[in-house]
C-alpha cells in the first residue's frame, strides 16, 4: 500500500509545485513595474534625500506623483519591456530652487523614457539608447 501511495502523492506534488511556481512567475510579471515607487537616481545623479519624487503606476497605464515640487498626472502605454509616456498635466506651483530644480531634472527624464527593467529590485527607466534615465526603489 505505501507504494501506491507514494506513486500517488508525487505527481500531486509535482503539480503543486508547478503550480506554485507559475503563480510566483505570474505574480511577479503583475507586479513588476506597477505599484508606488520612489527616485533614487535622475540621469545618474543621486537625488537629494529630502525631496521626494514619486512615481506611481496603475496597471490601467495612468500615472501620477510628485516630482520634487508639483503633482503631475499623465499615462503610459506598457508593452513588455517598452514605454510610450503620454501627455500629462502638472500643478505650476513655485518651490524653493532645489526643489524646483529637481522637479525640472525629472520631468525632463521621464519625458525620454522609451523602455524598463528591474535590476536588483530597483525599476530602471531607459531612453532609446537603453541608457538609465531614472532609478527607482519601491515606496
């Protein structure tokens, strides 16, 4: 009897198993570039630490945060590894110079963004010549 149990469960474990890891493979395709996510690096430059740029991204392709002094809100079109930002719109607040110059750095960036990635939980924004625009860490 234990032999045919054993030829029992194994195949039950297998597709327990597959299953699990299609639903981690799945899981992490879902969440990949979605989700609220906080600038590290503009154009390779480290940000200031006390201002704040987000990002956050709507599986439905709408986008919004701050950039470092206004609220923006705009769209993006998402296909596998490639991004087409959409015309958005911006609160025209003035900040203090470092906050406006950063809003400025970002807005800038974003506005050349043509692909993704993550690389070591960070999300990467590349321009068309696959170079980092924007670094990323999630918020």
């Amino acid at each position: 009897m234990p032999f045919k149990l054993t030829k029992l469960i194994q195949p039950a474990a297998l597709s327990a198993g597959i299953m699990l890891a299609s639903f981690g493979a799945a899981h992490a395709a879902n969440t990949g570039i979605y989700g609220n996510w906080i600038t590290e690096r503009i154009q390779g430059h480290k940000v200031s630490a006390k201002i704040k740029s987000t990002l956050d991204i709507a599986k439905d392709g709408n986008i919004s945060g701050n950039a470092g002094c206004n609220q923006y809100m705009g769209g993006m079109e998402i296909k596998g590894d490639k991004i087409k930002v959409l015309p958005g719109g911006a609160t025209l607040m003035a900040c203090p110079p470092a906050l406006m110059k950063q809003d400025s750095q970002f807005h800038g960036a974003l506005g050349t963004v043509t692909g993704w990635k993550i690389s070591n939980g960070k999300l990467i924004l590349m321009n068309a010549k696959k170079r980092e625009v924007l670094r990323l860490k999630r918020a």
